[in-house]
C-alpha cells in the first residue's frame, strides 16, 4: 500500500512533464511556457509484434544519444532503456484494432547503473532499407517512409496531433545506430511524432494513471515493430539516486 501511494505520488509530480511531452518544442516555444523535458533517441534491439507478444515481456532498447540534464550526461549512449509490454490485442470479432502497448521502465547505462523513468515513445521510424548482409536487417522490407497520424481512442486528450517528422539517413547509418556507432543524421528529430514509415500505424499516450504507457494500433492483424525501429523518447528529466 505504502509502496502505491509513493507510486502515485511521484507521477503526480510529473504528470505535467508527460503531459506536456505530446506537443511539439515549437508549440510550447511560442507560449512562452516551455517546461523541462529531456528527449533520447535510441533504437529497438529485437522485432516485436503483437501477435506473438504476451504481456510483461520485456522490450530492449539501446540508446543512440546521450540524456543530458543541467550539463551533465545522465544516461550516456550505448545505454539500455529497458520496458515491457502491457498490453496485447489483436483484431478480431471483439476487437476493432491490433494494439501493442509499451511501458518504459528503466535506463541502465554502459556502468550498470540503473535509472528509473516516466517516459513516452513519442515517434517511430521504420529502418529505411534492408541490409541482405546484416542478419539484422534480413527479414526487413525495403519502402519509402510516410508519416502516419498519431492518436486513438484510448490516448490522453490533447487535440490533433500534427505528423511532423524528417528522414534523413540511409540504411548504413541506421545499421551504425543500431550497433551504437554513430548519432548523426538520424531518422527522426526533437519534434517528430507519429510513426515514420509503418502504414496505418498510429501511436496514441494514457497518461492518467501511473505509469505512462505508449499505444501503438493498427486496423491490420498484426502491430510489428521491427529491429533496428528508431524511437524518440520523450519524459521527465531522470535523475540519479543519491
């Protein structure tokens, strides 16, 4: 019980970081009332799809930036950002969509230290091309990325949501990114949002009630979220123990 309350009381203290991390830096730049919100890119480490998924398998992904608050690198890249599915569906007679929902629960960085967060999966983008010599890339399709809208049903109620992302890389600096080489010309940038290169995938927050969860849909059988999926993180700014 005691552990609950503590629980609720931390996300209400963050809740308006969350919050806050569905709207693009230029929205909040122009109110003047641009809160704190520290961003990370980092990318899947293995497929994940819905109709194979179960709830609370764990979802590895490898930081391709650093997480820098007040000057100092917090989560420094090559570092695990650990979660876990919360949820499954897949579209049936009782079900409307697919849905694949995701949880992050942690940072461990490159010296083992671990960093609990309140973070979102605010934009995806599918690798651009496949690699026939990377056995990461082998079962990959190759296609020109489009931006699919964010938002469903189930998310917190913030208005539309504009797509606005840019792909700028090509399948060798994705393989880099993948392996922690490199940050440079990345898929996405600080204020994309949506799902880059997945048709009919769409992304949608629950932010209510803690934890933060990320819910990625689709009208198709099956959400796939492939290795090597490039992913903007957006959350409170993390801290460490002391």
């Amino acid at each position: 019980m005691n552990q609950n309350r503590r629980g609720c009381k931390l996300f209400a203290l963050v809740l308006p970081f969350l919050i806050a991390l569905l709207f693009s830096t230029s929205v909040m730049a122009q109110t003047g009332d641009q809160p704190r919100v520290t961003t990370v890119f980092a990318v899947l480490t293995k497929s994940l799809e819905s109709k194979s998924a179960t709830a609370n398998q764990e979802v590895i992904l490898q930081s391709i930036s650093d997480v820098i608050v007040d000057g100092k690198v917090i989560i420094p890249k090559g570092s695990k950002l650990v979660g876990h599915v919360s949820e499954v569906a897949t579209r049936g007679k009782d079900e409307p969509q697919s849905v694949l929902a995701i949880i992050i629960d942690k940072a461990v960085t490159t010296e083992g230290v671990e960093i609990l967060l309140q973070a979102i999966i605010a934009a995806v983008a599918r690798p651009k091309s496949a690699l026939s010599s990377d056995p990461t890339y082998g079962m990959m399709h190759s296609n020109e990325p489009k931006m699919i809208g964010s938002g469903a049903s189930s998310a917190a109620s913030t208005g539309g949501l504009s797509a606005s992302s840019k792909v700028s890389s090509t399948a060798a600096v994705a393989t880099a990114n993948l392996k922690g080489g490199m940050d440079e010309s990345s898929l996405l940038n600080e204020n994309s949002q949506g799902a880059e290169g997945y048709e009919g995938l769409s992304l949608s927050w629950r932010l209510m009630a803690p934890p933060p969860v990320t819910v990625f849909a689709s009208k198709g059988k099956n959400v796939k979220l492939e290795a090597g999926t490039q992913m903007l993180l957006r959350m409170a700014p993390p801290r460490l123990a002391k």
